[in-house]
C-alpha cells in the first residue's frame, strides 16, 4: 500500500497476520514495514531488489529516518551501494574506528582533539577488539564501576562517557551501527553545586606576595647574570621591563577577567581595546562557540597597557618564546603555588575564584553567567550559596 507517512500513522498503523509495508508518497524509496509482532521499522529501497534498514521506529524519529534514507538513497545515485559500504563499514572495531574514521574527524571540527582522543584512548582495554556492534551497555557500566572503584571522581567519569556516547553517535550517523549502545546508560548522579574552590583572603594575599617575590628573585638573577656575563666579556641580556614574564599578567588577568586558561592562550591584541575598557573572546576559541566581552577594571586595564608596552610586537598577547600559541604554565604554576603555600589550587580555580568574589559582593547570577561565559544558567548555580543573605531575606519575607 502507499501512504504518506507521518508521525500520527506510524502511531496507528496496526498490525496484521502477515508482515507488510508502507510505501511513502512523500518519498520514493521510503518504506515503512510493519511485521505481525507489532515491531516496526524504516526501510530504504535504492534499486529492484537492494534494500537497507534505516532503523526501528522505536529508536528512529520519522524525521531522522527519512533523512537517513535520503542520504542512503542519494548515494545509490552517485554509484554507491549502501549495503555493501555498512557491510564492509562493520568490521570496523571501536579502536579501529577511533584511531581510522573518528580522529580525522574530530581533528577538523573541535578545538581540543587531544583531549577527546585522550578520553576515548581510556575504553581501548575494555572496548577496543570489539567490533561496534558487538559494544553493549553492559561492557561500559563495567567500565564505569571499574574508574569509580579507583576513586576517579564521578563527574570525570562523566566527563569520559559524554566523550563515548559522542563518538557512537557519530558512528550511528554514519551507519556503522544500528543502534546505539549506550542509550540506556545513564549518567552518574553529581552534586551539581559541589564544593568551589577560591582563596580565602590569606591565601589571596599570599599569592600576590609569591608573585612579587617571584618578580623580584628573577630581577636579580638576570643582574647577576649580566654580571657574571660582562666580566668575561660575552654580550649581556636586556634588563626586565616590568613583567620579567608571563605569569604574573596572565595571573592578574585571570583574576579580574575569570578568563579560562585556553582562552588566555588564545588571545590576541586586536581582540583587546584598551581605550575601551573592553576585551573580546572570540568564539572560535571560547569553549562555548560564543563571542563574549569582558569590560576590564582598573588592575586589569593597568596589567594589559604595561604588558603591551613591553611587548610591542605580535600577534598574540602571551605567546611562547617562539612566538607561537603557548600550551601550558603547569610547572611554574605548581613553583608560584609551593612558594605561596597554597595547596589544591589549579589555575582554573583563578575563574572559580573571580566568580565567588562577585558573588559575595551581590552581583546576580546572570550577570556572572555573562561574564564567565555559561551557556546556561545551571553552571553559575553552584555560586549561588554564596550570595550574602540571599535567601534569608527570602525566607523572611514569610514573617510579614
């Protein structure tokens, strides 16, 4: 019979004694057959007698469905054989398919294909010989209780699932699996406010006089340097301006701006206005996809016009000393944090902690959510509890 077929028909279509199918009048090649169990699924037809099953209507919106058969359909026309290309695509074992298909992908289209490749690289024990059909919920809950039981914290475990369930869906996309194997693994529950790590205003302290010690200790060793130098007649270095590097704009920055680390490394002078006030992160490098602008105060204005006039040249604000996008500051920060007996601060808690500050001065979550860059408001929730008599002045409002 034909038809054609929506949403509400494959909602009422029946079944009979008999196996039978549906053929839609919106899209030639487009079949919907309905077996005698109830079970019903799409179908495309690419030539007199080739066909290929797009998937089951229980796991497959219609839109999807037909979409795929489209794509199917289509590459019929241009000489493909669908089926074939699924057969031979099958063989494909999940490491196989990260290291062949996925990492030539994902390198072309996320910002951070390291980290993905990394993640994904964690399942090769449990996952890599099986063929991705052969992957199940079973294998991946084992996986999870295994990380869990090593005292990975959940949300990291999170975190590596996300990165998974991402890449089966891809595979799904590209018809190498039917279904997808993970759509009954859920994620582990986390205390979405969780514990926010700032400094308490000794720690604050103390990390300021570490950066001033630090500037200071490296003044002196490049006079006494120079020294050592001039007396045996080799070429002496220029004196410090008023950074003697990175670090310590980059650290004042982070601290005014709450700007991730990746985005310090990825900022360039044409996206900072200093008679403005303003500096942009350009979306093509922010982690949510989104420009956002950041007004800048007086410590920050005051960070970036020095470090300017001590660095006239390029492109980048903080680039290596080739000149290229740096891509980390973790022993000297591991060095500014012993010498300022700070312990458990990552550099990212710099974002947690310019966030906290204005939480504690009373400026709205969504502001803050502005400015740290949270697609959502969920994120800057975890902020709130810090808010000073927020929601006692709620509560008393029940006393009226």
């Amino acid at each position: 019979m034909k038809a054609r077929i929506t949403k509400d028909f494959v909602k009422r279509v029946k079944p009979k004694a008999k196996a039978f199918e549906v053929r839609d009048t919106e899209t030639p090649g487009f079949i919907l057959r309905v077996q005698p169990s109830g079970v019903t699924a799409y179908i495309a037809e690419y030539g007199r007698g080739k066909r290929i099953t797009v998937g089951q209507t229980s796991v497959l919106r219609l839109d999807e469905a037909r979409e795929k058969a489209r794509e199917y359909l289509a590459s019929a026309v241009l000489g493909a054989d669908p089926m074939k290309e699924r057969r031979k695509a099958k063989a494909f074992t999940y490491e196989s398919f990260v290291r062949d298909r996925y990492a030539a992908w994902i390198t072309s289209h996320q910002k951070s294909p390291g980290e993905t490749l990394r993640r994904l690289a964690l399942f090769y024990p449990c996952l890599g010989s099986k063929k991705l059909s052969e992957i199940d919920g079973w294998s991946i809950e084992r996986f999870r209780s295994a990380r869990l039981k090593a005292g990975v914290k959940p949300i990291t475990v999170n975190h590596d699932l996300d990165v998974l369930r991402a890449a089966l869906t891809r595979a799904m996309d590209w018809g190498l699996i039917d279904v997808h194997p993970m759509r009954k693994v859920k994620r582990s529950k986390v205390d979405s406010e969780g514990k926010v790590r700032y400094l308490t205003p000794e720690e604050s302290g103390r990390l300021r006089e570490a950066l001033d010690a630090r500037e200071d200790k490296r003044r002196k060793q490049r006079t006494s340097f120079n020294q050592w130098r001039q007396v045996r007649g080799f070429q002496v270095f220029p004196e410090h301006g008023t950074f003697t590097d990175h670090l310590m704009p980059m650290v004042l920055l982070a601290l005014n701006t709450g700007m991730r680390r990746g985005e310090l490394f990825n900022l360039r002078w044409t996206d900072v206005n200093l008679a403005a006030r303003l500096l942009t992160i350009a979306g093509a490098t922010a982690k949510s996809g989104q420009s956002r602008h950041l007004p800048l105060n007086d410590e920050a204005l005051e960070t970036l016009t020095l470090w300017r006039k001590q660095n006239p040249g390029g492109d980048l604000v903080f680039p290596a000393d080739n000149g290229g996008r740096m891509d980390n500051i973790n022993s000297s920060w591991r060095r500014l944090m012993k010498d300022a007996k700070i312990e458990n601060f990552r550099f990212h808690d710099l974002r947690h902690d310019f966030a906290s500050r204005l939480a504690m001065k009373g400026v709205d979550l969504n502001s803050i959510r502005e400015l740290l860059g949270h697609s959502t408001i969920a994120m800057t929730l975890r902020y709130s509890h810090l808010m000073p008599g927020k929601l006692a002045e709620v509560v008393a409002k029940l006393g009226g």
